[in-house]
C-alpha cells in the first residue's frame, strides 16, 4: 500500500511538472516572459526540462543575459540545455557567443554541429560554416540542406550542386532548395530539370518553380504549371499574383486576385499597388478597405497609389488615420508623404515627417537627405534646404541637382551657377537632369552665351547626347531674350521630332512677347501632339485677346467645345491648424467658411484701392480665368488661399500658397499689395515659379518662363521629384 501510493505521488508530481514546463513555454510563446518566470519560481521541484524551458523563453524574448545568467545555475545540464544555449544565441544573432558555448560543450552530437553551422550561414559566415561542415563526425539531412542553403545563398549555385551530387539520402526539402538556387540564378532548365525529376513533390516545390518561371519573366509558363498543381496554397496563389503585378500584367493579376480562395495580405498589398497605380483607384482603395489583417506594406502601398496618383488630400487623410491605428510609418510612406508635403507646399507636415526621420535615424541617407531639400525647396524654406545640402557630405549627383535646380527656382540663377562649378570642380559629373537645373538658371538670369556654351557641351565634354528638356531650355532662353527666329531655328535643325514640351517653351516665349505668327505654328504642333491640353488654346486666346482678335477667340473657344476639351481648374491649397484646406475658383466648390473669408476679403479691398490696386478685368476676359466677369476677380482661389491665410495663420508666420496653374496678373498685383498693407509675407508657388512678397513687392524678382502644364518648369520639377 505505501508502495502505491508513492508510485501515484510520484505520477503526480511528474504530471504536475509536464503541465507547468508547457505552461512556461506557453507564455514565453506568447511574450509573457514574466509569467512564464513566474510558474517556475512556484514549481516545488524543477526538472532539467523546466530549467531548459525557462532559459529557451528568455532567448525567444530576446533576453539572452537573462537566459545565460538561468543556464549558470542550473543544478545539472544535458546535452539539450547545450544545444539551446547555442540555438538561443544563433536565433539572437549572437554567433561569436554562439561558438564560445560550442567550444565549451562537454559533448557535442549532430544537433549541435548542425545549429553552429546554421549560426554561421544566417549571419552571412560561409567560409567559417563551411569549414565547421567539413569537420563534422556525422551529418543528417539537415546538416547537409543547411549548408548547400548558404552556398546558394552566396550564388555559389555551383559548388552547392556539387555538394548536393554528394548528398547521400536527398528529401523534398534540398531538393527544392536546389531548384530555388537555380531559379535565382535564370537557369531555368536546370532547374526544370531536377523539378521533374523529383520522386516526390509537395506544394512548396511545385510553387518554387512556378515562381521561378514568374520572377524571370516567363509568366506564361508559370501559369500554365500553376493551373495543373495538384494543389495550391496561399504562397502559390500570392506567387503568381505578385509576379503579374511586378511585370505590369494587371487585368490578369486582377482576375487571378478574384477567384482566390484566401486573399492573403502581401497578395493585396500587391494588388492596391498594382491597379492603382494604373489608374483605378477606388478599386484599389476597395480592396484596402475590405482587408483586414493590414501590415504597414498595405497602408504604405494606398498612401503611395494616392500620391502618384494625384490624390494628395485623400493621402494625408490615410497618414494620419495609419497613425490613429498606431501603425507605425515605414520608409517607403515617409518618402510618399514628404513628396506631397512638397506638392502642396505643406511645410508643417514635412517638418513633421522629418522630425520621424531623425528620430528613426534614416536622415543621414543620402537619397532621404535629397528628398528633404527637394521638400523644403518647393515648400519655401530654402534656407532649411541649404543648411541640410551644407552639412551632409560626401554628396551625391541627386543632391548637387536638388539644390542646383532649387536655387533656379527661387531665381538664384547666378547661385545656381556658381554650385553647377563648384559641382564639376569636385570631380562629379553632372547628369541630365543637372543639365537641365543650370539650363534653366541661365534661362532665369538672361545669361544666354553662357547657356549656350553649356549646352554645347554636354556633347563636346561629357559625351551625352541633349533630350528633349534640354532643347527646351534653350527654346525658352532665346525666346525670353526676344531671339525667337533663332529659337525656332533650333527646332527646326533638331534630329529628333520636338515635342509638347520644347513647342510649349516656345508658345511661352511668344505670349510674353505677343508674337502672333509662331505662336500660331506653336500651338498648331502642340493641338496635334495634345489635342486635349487646354493650354495651347489659352494662350492663344490671350494673344488673339491682346491684339483685339475677338473673332478668333470666339473661333478658339468653339473648337475647345467641339472637341470637348476643357480647362483644368484653377486649385489652391494653404496648411492652417495642422490640415491641408483647398480652395477652388468661383463659388461653386466653396470652403466651409466660405462667408469668413469673404468678409476678409471685403474688408481688404478699401484698403487695396487706397494703396493703388485697380483690378484688371482684362484678366478676367481672356486669361487664366477666361469667361469671369470682372467682379469674380475676387473668387480667384489664390485670393481666397490668401484671404484664408490672414484668418487662420498668426502675425508673423508666413502665408504659404500652393496652385496647380499660373497665377494670373491681376492675383500677383493684389497679393503683392495684400503682402504691403498687412504687413505679412506671402509665399505662392504657381505652376511655373515662386513668387515672394513682402512689403509691397516682390521680395526677389523670379525670372521664369510662362508656360502650361506642358511646358518647361513642369517637366523640370518632375525630373527633380
């Protein structure tokens, strides 16, 4: 009877003990170390196991003090409690401390020879994982996948071959490896090859090689092996979605995306990034919302399908409800986000997203550091642009453009040169775009023999032939030296056809000067290569208005009609209490405090007549704002921007303005005089330029050619971004 019971006792205890080690690694699985730690304080008697339970949950916790600290006291060890020290320190990327414990091991079998080895080939080591393979007493089937995996790793595909000919006892799983080496290598029928003939295949085998076929560019016969797996799995079906969604294959990723059983979320993430950026947005937007498990890939894909896309607001909106979620921005968001901030002269939130930048210590990179300048250059803030280039060195071609072709857009021109030689005298050669920075400085600054000589050389000294940008910019700096024979002349000697850009320089240069003749051939090339651009028509319109044309004006304004093109809308955007606010021209759209800032503008206009201003109805008739009365002046989005600013924005803080056209005469006039009797700064970049204005006048007079959306300084701008 006593012997009973104590077998029954001791049956407990034991029972007892195997409930509390899982219950350990139970909540060492579910980061609750310290419950974990708890259970094995209240355990009356510990095992080996409980100990190898509690010190394996401070390496999966990524504690390994702790758990060597547990490993220094335990009463006795076996050869497991060696063998996770080891894993312990190779899961925690610990592989000198990982090799300290090996060397020590009283006695090593193949597990521990095999987690050594994997330490070394995860943390990059081959050489020293090879070296450790070869003086291993036995080895198992994994030893051998382990080792062949960090040949392959290093594209040694070769000699992992070699190794996997020597192999004696092969399973599914090297096997598969080996056809992944191949793949990743291009050597398809290698791969093929040792695909058919495997004894066994599995899922991941049959996905390897459909993958292989998609993530070289034979998607055809990718599909085609998909379709006759005996079975897939959500790895098979994300495969192939995202291998027609990299090579731009979209209708087909789409109606692969419908029929799939579980739509996993690298698979959507793939899919909102694909179609959207082709144009359907609100499918993609549907697919965001209906999914569920989102990672930051997915708000990051959404964000950057609204910024390419044009969607800015509608980008901003989803940044801040990430953060709400407390999602946390990933780079590629981060860079979205500060291209809208430089689109919308957002200066606020890029301040903000540079402050992440630093506080996650990515503002050091030399592509982030270029993006920066680029931001506060469209912002405003070129001092903040120019301390950021000043202290980051060395510097990269992109950042010597950012800031080359900032100073031109502020109508530095003379500063933009001197960087150009400061650039070339350091030895770094300048690209197209760089061309295209200092092309345009010259152009600003009327410095037309210098341009030219640049533009020479860029075939005489560095061997590049000029594009279309370049052509361009030498169309607007004759043409805005009054040279417009020889600018025509130049396009007639190109080689190439010009394009809407270079004839848009041109029609630029004969607005400012009225030149009827080559606008009209001008805008004739222009229709043919962009029939539904309303800039050419515009233009031609406000020249045909000036010389009193008003036959032909009508005639203009009837083929707009007929073809059915219409004029882009006149947008503006201020930053005001932390929120981007739009304002659009007319009365149609209007702001919610849509009265307010008409009472601003009520307020002001005594006090503009009193300091000279005389609206300029002219505007109204045959400008930006073609068919206004003179009286909608008033609703142009620029003054309502403005008007807006002086409600919201405190004395002392510069009004930033962002619009998507050129800024008509009558705006710059009045703005300049809202600027004197306010006393305020107001910063407004339009579709061409900056525009400063402080104290009555333009702080630093811009020099920029005026142009449509199809002209030079877009083209330019787009290059930078």
């Amino acid at each position: 009877m006593h012997r009973l019971l104590l077998v029954q006792c001791r049956n407990y205890c034991h029972t007892q003990a195997i409930a509390s080690n899982s219950q350990i690694s139970q909540f060492a699985r579910l980061g609750q170390i310290q419950n974990a730690r708890r259970v094995f304080d209240e355990m009356p008697k510990k095992n080996v196991t409980s100990w190898n339970s509690i010190i394996t949950g401070y390496f999966q916790n990524h504690l390994p003090n702790e758990g060597q600290c547990m490993f220094d006291q335990m009463p006795e060890r076996n050869i497991v409690s060696w063998n996770g020290l080891i894993s312990g320190y190779v899961k925690n990327r610990m592989v000198k401390e990982a090799r300290e414990v090996f060397d020590k091991m009283p006695q090593r079998n193949v597990i521990s020879w095999t987690a050594m080895v994997r330490g070394y080939v995860e943390e990059g080591f081959v050489e020293e994982a090879e070296a450790l393979f070869w003086q291993m007493p036995e080895k198992n089937v994994v030893s051998w996948t382990v080792m062949i995996g960090g040949l392959i790793q290093e594209g040694r595909v070769d000699e992992a071959r070699r190794l996997y000919d020597m192999m004696p006892v092969k399973d599914v799983v090297v096997r598969t490896n080996m056809i992944c080496g191949y793949c990743q290598e291009g050597r398809l029928d290698e791969a093929r090859d040792l695909f058919d003939r495997m004894p066994k295949k599995n899922v991941v085998s049959w996905t390897a090689m459909v993958s292989g076929y998609a993530q070289n560019g034979k998607l055809d016969i990718a599909r085609k092996l998909f379709e006759v797996m005996p079975e897939k799995n959500e790895i098979s079906w994300t495969a192939i979605i995202i291998s027609y969604v990299q090579y731009g294959r979209f209708e087909e990723a789409w109606k692969l995306f419908e029929v799939m059983p579980v739509r996993t979320t690298p698979a959507c993430n793939a899919i909102i990034l694909g179609i959207g950026q082709n144009g359907e947005v609100a499918k993609a937007r549907m697919v965001f919302d209906l999914l569920k498990e989102k990672d930051d890939a997915t708000w990051s894909a959404m964000i950057k399908v609204y910024e390419r896309k044009g969607y800015e607001l509608e980008a901003l909106d989803l940044f801040h409800q990430m953060q709400v979620d407390r999602f946390r921005p990933n780079f590629s968001s981060l860079i979205s986000i500060l291209s809208i901030c430089a689109s919308l002269a957002s200066l606020n939130y890029g301040r903000e997203i540079h402050a992440q930048l630093i506080r996650t210590e990515c503002d050091d990179d030399v592509y982030v550091s270029s993006v920066l300048i680029t931001m506060y250059i469209k912002c405003g803030d070129f001092v903040k642009a120019k301390l950021i280039f000043d202290r980051f060195s060395p510097k990269d071609v992109v950042m010597w453009n950012s800031i080359i072709t900032g100073y031109a857009q502020h109508g530095l021109g003379d500063e933009a040169l001197e960087v150009f030689r400061e650039m070339c005298s350091l030895g770094i050669t300048p690209d197209e775009v760089t061309f295209v920075g200092v092309l345009s400085a010259c152009s600003y600054t009327g410095k037309v023999k210098e341009g030219q000589d640049i533009f020479d050389s860029m075939n005489s000294k560095y061997q590049m032939e000029p594009g279309s940008a370049h052509y361009a910019c030498m169309v607007d700096m004759l043409g805005r030296a009054g040279r417009l024979n020889e600018a025509m002349d130049m396009i007639n000697k190109m080689t190439a056809e010009a394009d809407a850009i270079i004839w848009g320089s041109l029609m630029g240069a004969c607005r400012m000067h009225m030149n009827l003749d080559l606008a009209e051939v001008a805008a004739k090339k222009l229709l043919q290569l962009e029939p539904q651009n309303s800039g050419p028509y515009v233009l031609l319109s406000n020249i045909y208005a000036s010389k009193g044309k008003w036959a032909d004006v009508a005639s203009l304004r009837k083929s707009m009609q007929s073809r059915e093109v219409v004029k882009s809308p006149g947008c503006s955007w201020l930053e005001a209490d932390k929120e981007v606010h739009m304002f659009t021209g007319g009365e149609s759209m209007p702001h919610p405090e849509h009265e307010s800032i008409l009472k601003i503008l009520e307020k002001l206009s005594p006090m503009l007549r009193e300091a000279g201003y005389i609206p300029d109805g002219s505007f109204a008739l045959h400008d930006v704002e073609e068919e206004e009365k003179l009286h909608s002046l008033n609703y142009h989005s620029e003054k309502l921007a403005v008007a807006y600013g002086l409600l919201k924005l405190p004395q002392g803080m510069p009004i930033r303005i962002m619009k998507n056209l050129r800024v008509c005469g009558d705006c710059h006039s009045a703005i300049k005089l809202i600027a004197k009797v306010t006393g305020r700064e107001i910063i407004l970049r339009d579709a061409n330029r900056f525009h400063h204005f402080k104290d009555g006048h333009q702080a630093r007079p811009l020099i920029i050619a005026s142009m449509q959306p199809s002209g030079l300084e877009f083209h330019l701008l787009e290059l930078v971004s």
